[in-house]
C-alpha cells in the first residue's frame, strides 16, 4: 500500500513539474544571414532551467527553400546566464558585413543584459566578443563596438 502511495505522489508531482514547464516557452527561432541565403538557428539548451544552461548557434546552407535547415554547415555552443531575448545582425566591425548577435537578459532582479558576437564568412563561424553584466537599460550593440574597438582588437576583447 504504501509503495502505491509513494508512486501516486510521485506521478503527481512528474505532472506538476510538466505542466509549470510548459508555461514558459524556450526560445528556438530561425533567422535568415542578410543579404546571403544562408538561415541562423539559434537556440536554448534543451531539459535546462531557463535562467542558465547553454545555448546553440547553427548555421545551415538554406539552399532549398522548402528545408531551409537541410544542409548543417557549422555551429557552436556556448554558456549563458538568462534568457534569450534577441538575435540581431549588426556590422560591429565597420566592413559592412554583419555580425551574428546573440542578447540576453538574467533572469535576477537586476535583469542584466550580455550579448556574444559572431562573424559567419567563408562557411566558417568565429567568436568575436563577448560583453556581459551590462545594466538592463544598456545597448549591447554599442558595449561590443566599444569592446571590439579597444586596444588589442578582437583577441583582446574575446572573452
């Protein structure tokens, strides 16, 4: 009897935990690399806590329409402290080509911002910069031009 009880709570409590997962979504959305045929997957870690865990940065060829995610070219995973809050395309470096910006917030009371930075060329994808504990109203964009920008160029700035 009592290991019908204890599997009963157990049950229940697998089913609590299910449904209050489900209330918030992950974020996992795809991006089309401007001005290139190229699609962006970016991504939370899957079975993670939403406030910290990982997230993965993919890049697919996006020959067929159809499938634009068919053709895997690279990809990187990398740490994160929050919650994705957006994927921007930026020209952090002045060349005119965009870099892939990946912003987000902590999940704390001071809602910090930190944004990493990657340049896609030539099928190949690099870590730029990273720039992290930025207050909640800060621009990110502008923190990685800055970090970017400083003494030591990129290598400098990597973190």
């Amino acid at each position: 009897m009592t290991r019908i009880i204890a599997a009963s709570i157990w049950v229940v409590l697998l089913a609590q935990a299910d449904s209050s997962a489900a209330g918030h979504v992950r974020f996992a959305k795809r991006f089309q690399i401007p001005a290139s045929a190229e699609t962006v997957v970016v991504a939370e870690g899957e079975f993670e806590p939403r406030s910290i865990g990982s997230y993965a940065l993919r890049v697919y060829g996006g020959a067929s329409k159809k499938f634009p995610t068919d053709d895997f070219i690279t990809g990187v995973i990398r740490p994160r402290n929050g919650v994705i809050e957006a994927v921007r395309f930026f020209s952090l470096d002045g060349d005119d080509s965009p870099e892939i910006v990946v912003i987000l917030r902590a999940a704390g009371s001071g809602g910090y911002l930190s944004a990493d930075s990657f340049r896609y060329r030539n099928r190949s994808l690099e870590f730029i910069a990273a720039v992290e504990n930025l207050d909640k109203t800060a621009d990110p964009i502008r923190a990685l031009r800055d970090k970017i920008k400083t003494p030591g160029g990129r290598e400098g700035a990597a973190k």
